[in-house]
C-alpha cells in the first residue's frame, strides 16, 4: 500500500461510471462530506447543513459478492470498494461555505484525531477527506508527521490507542529522504 502525499487531488468515481479500479488507495479511513437534504431540526438558518461520514473503506476482489448491487431484488451494478460506516455522520452548519473550500483536508476536528488514531492501530491506513464534488484530500503530510512525533516523544509509561513509544512508521512510504521528500 503507498501513501498519497500529493499537491494534486484525486477523483473518486461516482456511481455512474464504470466499476474501473478505484482511483485511490484502499483500504483506507475517509471522512466524506454530503449535503444534507433540507434544512435540518438544528440549523440556525435556512440552510442546508453538511454531513460528515467517517468510513472504513476495504477492496473487492473481482469474485466477492459484496461487489453486486442489488434494486429489487435484480443486480444493476458492481463496486469495487466496500464502505463501512465507523460511526453515525457529524453536522456543520454551512455558514455560506462549503466543506474543502478553504483547506482540501476539512475534517471535523472529532473525526480527524479519532481517523489519527484509527490508522495507527489498523497498520497506519491512509486516512483523506471526500470533498462534496468527489475530490479526494490525503492527509497532509504534515499531520501524519506529527501524528508519528508526538507518539514517539510520550513518556515510556503511556500509548496512544494501544501503540506504545518508539514505535517506527509501519508503512516506509513515510520516511523523509535526506532531501525531505
């Protein structure tokens, strides 16, 4: 599995397309905003509200069932990728602006640290963020730096989801060159 730490976003394809090879790396922790239908019971205004939903997303081979999908009782399709929920959707008001606009990484701070520590523990899975038109936002890799330093500078006594000090980046995608790349 290779991180992505790339300036360039990438497209996750929707629905409609052709079930290709999926465009980013799985498996993989993502955070993926949707509009929520409707002004919501706790909304300010009339505005619609964003959802965020926090998802574990695990590769298909070409022969797993779970790739057919189903409308009344006929199969109409077959993905590549299977999304599982890992919790229920954060709201954020849209105060005018939508999520990703300003920073390509817009996590719900919540959500960013629980992903942090979820992919330490799941093998150090690359976490992104699924903008409401598709883009795909790895997590920088500032964060992922110094998600791995604070780690590695807790006293001896403490851990940090069951990984305890000292413990070396599983994936060596991570490690900087003497160039700092």
């Amino acid at each position: 599995m290779t991180r992505v730490h790339s300036s360039e976003d990438a497209l996750i394809p929707t629905a409609q397309e052709a079930p290709a090879a999926p465009q980013i790396v799985a498996p993989r922790l993502q955070m993926r905003w949707v509009r929520e239908e409707g002004p919501s019971e706790f909304s300010f205004t009339t505005e619609n509200d964003w959802l965020c939903h926090y998802e574990l997303v695990l590769p298909l081979r070409e022969f797993d069932i779970r790739r057919e999908v189903y409308v009344d009782g006929e199969q109409v399709d077959e993905v590549s990728e299977l999304v599982i929920p890992i919790k229920g959707p954060t709201r954020r008001g849209s105060n005018g602006t939508d999520p990703c606009s300003w920073e390509g990484f817009d996590a719900p701070y919540r959500d960013g640290v629980h992903a942090g520590w979820d992919s330490d523990v799941l093998g150090d899975l690359p976490i992104f963020v699924i903008a409401p038109d598709g883009r795909a936002h790895p997590e920088p890799y500032e964060k992922w730096e110094r998600r791995h330093t604070d780690k590695a500078t807790q006293s001896a006594s403490t851990s940090t989801c069951g990984i305890s000090e000292g413990n070396e980046p599983i994936n060596p995608s991570h490690a900087k060159t003497k160039e700092g790349t």
